[in-house]
C-alpha cells in the first residue's frame, strides 16, 4: 500500500513538471519557432522538388513461350538499368510508389540466325516508355540489345576437367581429384556443340591441405553453352605420408643362354614415402630392377647405378641402398641349369 502511494505522488510529480514545462514563455517560443522551421522546411522541399534529376531505375526483363523442344543455353540479361530525367516530384513518385512491369519477349516473335536472337532496343523501347510519366525523358539503357542463345536439344556428355592449382600441405598429399558428377550434359547450336570437349571448372586455387575437402565448384559459362548440371561437387582426399622399406632383388634380362648376371648385393633396400592408407598395398613385388645384357656392355664399368623401371602409382622420394651395386658376367654352362 505504501509503495503504491508513492508511485501515485512521484507520477502525479512528473505530469506538474511537464506540464509547468509546456505553458512556460521559454516552451511557447521553441514550439511556434519549431512549427515555422517545419513550415520553411517544406516550402523548401518542393522547390526542391521542382527541379530536374537524373536518376536510374531496372526493370525486370523475362522471356516466355519457350518451346518444349527447344534449350535456352544463354539466358537474356535479367534485367535492363534505365537512365531518366524529369521533375523531383516524378522520379519520387517512381521510387516510393511505382513498380514496373517486367518487359516480356516471346520466344515465337524473335528469330534470330544459328540460333542466336538479338532484340535491339526500339524493339522493346515502347514497353519501357508506356510505363513513364509523359513529362519523363529516358535517357539511356543498358544493355541496348537483349540477346540470348537457344539449342534444338542437340547435346552430349562431356567430362569435368579442373582449372587452377590444389596443393597438400608439408607431410600430406592429394591421393586424387574426384567429381561428382565427373561428366556432365552440353547443350549448344551444332556447330559449337561440335567444338566443346570438356567442361572446365572455374578457376580454384587451394594451398596447404591437410584434411579431406569437399567443395561446390561452378563450372565455367560459355557463350551460347550450357551445362546440365552448371556446377560440380569437387572432393580432394588428403593422406599423410609414411616411409617404407622392401628389398628388391636385381633381375638380369636379354642375357645368352651361357651367361648369367651376378650382382653384389643381390638385392637392393628401395625406401621410399607412400600415403598411409596404403602402406600395406604397396611391396618388393610392386617394384622391378630390370639390368639388360647390352646397358651393361656399354657401361665399361663394373659397377651399375641401380635404377627402377617402374614406380607404382602415389610412391614418391625413392631411394636406394646401396645406389650403386659391383656385377659381373658370369660365363656358364648350358648343362649347370643357370
């Protein structure tokens, strides 16, 4: 009850003071300078107002009637930017309250040649002016000429190639470049349908990955082409890599039948780095020394640099121990079964 009545006297408090504020000299003469400064205000606005801007508007552009059998592969420009001059007044009017109406080609009344169509400007410049003021100039639009390609649904499947540079971080490597979908769908007029060989991402550069990356990756527009579906999801797995030892014997080919290669140590140790998801796929069977009769014949030496023929595929930084190997030809007897 008493903080009851004490709110009542602090608000009974409040509305005297305002109340004192509002009929004193001081508040008449702020309110009477304020309803005059309101008053030049607006005369000042309209004279404003009165004068003539330049000012741009768009307008929405959309094509329809577009046949069942036919493939827009270049869209219209969606919308045209429109330069006009007139009155303050006017171009308030368009900013505040007017909506303008999308200007509509119909497929059926455009032809165009190998399946381009080009609607230049006094085309369409009526369905632009019909919905200005009569007192509006229009001065300019852009783009001037609406064009756009279409396909008689002549298309093909063509593979997904990337453009630009992925790079793995230190002790990590890119094990692959997968797409999905690795191909996709080209619709074009024939005669550039024909030239079209691959559908190329946009450009992409990543450095430095250490994990497994999934990415959407538009492909590339062409003129007059379009790509069914126009973007890809681009996935990179990354592995570590890991080092590896085999020992991998030194095997003699294109030897006479009474000779026989003899090579000191027999084997070589091959270490080398590979990712380690497969560490345990790759062995001394994956790797082949291969020593020729006639390379060795040629050395005048006996000493052979030990090289491998092969290198499987993810293995890199190959190393040998020892690089070099002591040989000699041995001359044998058919009957000693060497």
């Amino acid at each position: 009850m008493f903080e009851r009545r004490n709110i009542q006297r602090i608000y009974l408090k409040i509305v005297r003071q305002m109340k004192d504020f509002l009929l004193s000299d001081k508040s008449r003469e702020f309110f009477i300078f304020l309803f005059f400064f309101f008053i030049a205000g607006g005369f000042w606005l309209l004279q404003t107002l009165n004068n003539d801007y330049e000012t741009e508007f768009s307008i929405p552009v959309k094509l329809k009637g577009v046949p069942n059998n036919m493939v827009i592969t270049s869209e219209p420009a969606p919308e045209l930017r429109i330069k006009v001059k007139d009155k303050g007044t006017v171009l308030l009017n368009y900013m505040l309250g007017k909506s303008f109406y999308p200007v509509t080609l119909d497929f059926a009344d455009y032809k165009g040649n190998n399946n381009h169509v080009r609607v230049f400007a006094p085309q369409f410049e009526k369905k632009i002016l019909s919905q200005l003021n009569v007192s509006t100039r229009l001065l300019s639009m852009k783009p001037d000429t609406l064009e756009y390609y279409y396909s008689t649904g002549a298309s093909k499947l063509v593979p997904v190639k990337l453009q630009g540079t992925v790079s793995a971080g230190r002790q990590y490597y890119l094990s692959d470049t997968i797409f999905s979908p690795d191909s996709v769908l080209v619709y074009a007029p024939a005669d550039v349908l024909d030239t079209i060989t691959a559908a190329y991402t946009r450009r992409v550069k990543l450095e430095d990955i250490s994990d497994t990356l999934k990415q959407q990756v538009p492909l590339v527009n062409q003129k007059g082409v379009k790509f069914v579906p126009a973007s890809i999801e681009m996935m990179l797995p990354v592995d570590i890599y890991t080092e590896k030892s085999v020992e991998v014997p030194l095997r003699g080919v294109n030897f006479p039948a009474d000779k026989v290669l003899r090579a000191f140590p027999s084997k070589v140790q091959v270490t080398f780095q590979i990712g380690l998801s497969r560490f345990r796929q790759i062995g001394a069977n994956d790797f082949h020394i291969y020593v020729s009769y006639e390379e060795l014949l040629r050395l005048g030496s006996d000493k052979y640099t030990v090289k491998l023929k092969n290198v499987p595929k993810g293995v890199s930084h190959v190393r040998f121990n020892p690089e070099q190997v002591d040989f000699l030809i041995e001359q044998v007897s058919p009957n000693d079964g060497n």
